[in-house]
C-alpha cells in the first residue's frame, strides 16, 4: 500500500516509531517503523511510505520504506509540494511560461546567455524555493512569483521612461534572487544557512553571475560587471544590505520594483487579516505603520 502524506505527530512505544501521518484526502494513518529510524523524521515533512497492512482487533501499517518528497522527480515533487503546503498562485507552468518569455525578450547576447545559463542550471530550485523564510513571499516558488510580479511591474517602468535599457533589468529582476538558493537551507520551512548567514543571497547572486560570465567567456564585459553591480545593490542602502548603492537607473528601478513587490505582497497579507474601516497591526516593512482598509 502506498501512502504520500504529511507527518503531523511522532511518538515512540514499544521500540517502534508511530507517526500520524495526514494524507491530501485528510485521511489520518497511524504508520509503525522501527525507532533507529526516528532521525528520519520531522513534523510537517512529507513522504511517500510504502506499508503493510495488519488486520486484528485494529488496523495498523507498518512502513517497508520511504522516500522523501524531496527526492520526487520534478514535476511530481511540485504537485506534491502544492498538495501539502501553501504554494505561489501561479502554477508550475505559468511561472516557467513567463520566465522564458521575459528571457526570450532580452536582446543583448551576453546578457541573455549569462541570465538563461543560471536559471538553467539551478531551474529545479529557482522554481519551487521561496523567496524568504517569513514575511513576503515565504512559499513554495515563492523565488520565481516574486521575480514574476517584479518583471510586469517593470513593464510599466520602462514604457513610461524609454531611455531605460531593458535587458539589464529583465535580466536583473530575473536573478536578484537566485543566491537565495544558497541563502536559504532548503524550499521546506527552510532556515538561513552559514553561507546566507556570512555572506548573503546579494554577493551569493553576484559571485553566481561571475562564475556563469567566466565559463561563457563573457568575464571581462561590461554586461558581466553591470549585472553583478545590480545585484550586489539591489536592497539600495547598505544599512538594507547592499554593498553599493545603485549607480545605474536599471540597478534603482531595479531596488525599486523589489521594495514595491515584497512590501505590498506583506501589505496584502496583513489587510486580508482585516475588515474594511479597521487598521493593521504594526507592518515590520513599512517602519510598524498600521495600515486602514478602505
């Protein structure tokens, strides 16, 4: 019997591991399994547990083997990520479609090479990481929404101010975040890392751009260096994080779409909360202003 469930209980007895394990029927199992397994195991991690069924007094299932949800092929491991955690509202395959639309727009070689290689090479992570571990965001392909929302609010940007190059900021918004797939320890309830932790998703990304350039050929452009500079200031201010500040209008606009998105995303969080005619709590984001809904 095959059961994929998310694990809401452990407990031991009888040197045996039981775990309530809550399928996406709501169905509730109590499975069995040696206790030497009990590292295995976490609340709200999902498996897909192989059982033998035991009819007596009460049914029990005892676990021949497991495997973690992570270790699910792509696709799979997205239904199943969707299934039993809150999830981006777009799917899979909007996401995807809307990337590589925004990269096949990008006309600058260089650019669109150093942008397409990274988001191929970590594509499984860059679409199922959330962007944070909290606030906004902070949910399966939360990375690639965010990035997403950022791109059409650009779209308005740049049809308002044509002097704008758009290749850098297509490609900026696109991977402003990628080193959080370092920064972050992993797409389920994750944590921050050591490398998050002493150096950060901004130089993370930047460092990721530099490798990519120096394998493409493309180490001693000014697409390569204009690029890093973006991300290395994309929180604007060094006491945000930044490194620099940004010195070219694609690395503010960029620093200003991401300050818009995660902060309204937040906003939006906190007024469904809320009725009309009442005030938020304090919104960390925006200097712990309360906030009316009209």
């Amino acid at each position: 019997m095959r059961i994929i469930g998310k694990i809401s209980g452990i407990n031991t007895s009888d040197n045996m591991i039981n775990l309530s394990v809550t399928d996406n029927n709501s169905n509730v199992y109590n499975l069995k399994i040696n206790q030497e397994y009990a590292k295995s195991f976490a609340i709200n991690d999902v498996f897909e547990f192989d059982v033998e069924e035991k009819i007596g007094e009460r049914t029990q299932y005892f676990i021949n083997s497991y495997k973690s949800i992570l270790d699910f092929d792509f696709k799979e491991k997205n239904d199943s990520l969707r299934t039993f955690y809150t999830a981006a509202p777009l799917s899979l395959d909007e996401l995807e479609k809307l990337i590589n639309d925004y990269l096949k727009a990008i006309k600058n070689k260089i650019i669109k090479d150093i942008a397409k290689k990274l988001i191929d090479l970590y594509h499984d992570d860059y679409f199922l990481y959330p962007a944070a571990t909290k606030m906004h965001h902070a949910y399966i392909g939360g990375l690639a929404y965010h990035s997403v929302s950022m791109l059409k609010l650009a779209d308005g940007v740049i049809a308002a101010y044509p002097y704008l190059n758009k290749d850098y900021i297509y490609a900026g918004i696109m991977l402003h975040d990628i080193g959080k797939i370092k920064e972050l320890s992993g797409i389920i309830t994750p944590e921050y890392s050591a490398e998050g932790q002493l150096i950060g998703h901004l130089v993370l990304g930047a460092m990721e751009i530099r490798s990519m350039a120096e394998k493409l050929g493309y180490q001693d452009t000014e697409e390569a260096l204009v690029l890093e500079h973006m991300l290395i200031s994309h929180h604007g201010m060094p006491q945000f994080g930044s490194a620099k500040k940004p010195l070219t209008a694609e690395a503010l606009v960029l620093w200003y779409v991401d300050s818009i998105d995660s902060k309204l995303r937040v906003l939006e969080t906190e007024l469904e909360k809320i009725e009309s005619g009442d005030f938020t709590q304090p919104i960390g984001v925006l200097d712990k202003q309360k906030m009316y809904k009209i």
